[in-house]
C-alpha cells in the first residue's frame, strides 16, 4: 500500500490480503476506478491516499474485489 504522508478526511479503504497482493486484482481496480485512487503494481494494489477524498462511492471497487476483501469508511459516519 501507498506510503503518502496526506491522510484522508472523509473516507479510507482497507484491502485484506490475499486480495492487496494479486496483481491481477490490482490492474482490474485501477480500471474501474474513476478517480485514480487504486494503482496496479507487480506485487499488487497500491492505494493513493492523496485520492481517497476524490471517492465518489460508486462501489465498482467493491464489485471488483472478492466479496469481504475490500471495505470503504465513511469516517463521517459512526
């Protein structure tokens, strides 16, 4: 995962493994992805936290990974 210094204000997203690390998994996130927040790698899913407030809960990221695999906070909900 990403080592950007920026933390989110509104959302975060949490990838378990086995998922974080299937590089296949990874290209198909950045693909639905529509604002950049997911980058493929060959060890797996990076997440560019710089672009975790751009998140327009769409929820195609979560269609994309294994069901349970891949969560998204609201941070401004309890």
């Amino acid at each position: 995962m990403s080592s950007e210094t920026m933390d989110s204000v509104f959302i975060d997203i949490e990838l378990d493994e086995p998922a974080a690390s299937d590089p296949e998994l990874a290209k198909k996130l950045e693909e639905v992805c529509t604002v950049g927040i997911f980058k493929a790698s060959d060890s797996g899913t990076e997440i560019v936290r710089g672009q975790l407030d751009e998140c327009v809960l769409c929820y195609l990221c979560t269609e994309a990974a294994p069901e349970g695999s891949l969560r998204i906070i609201k941070k401004y909900e309890n």
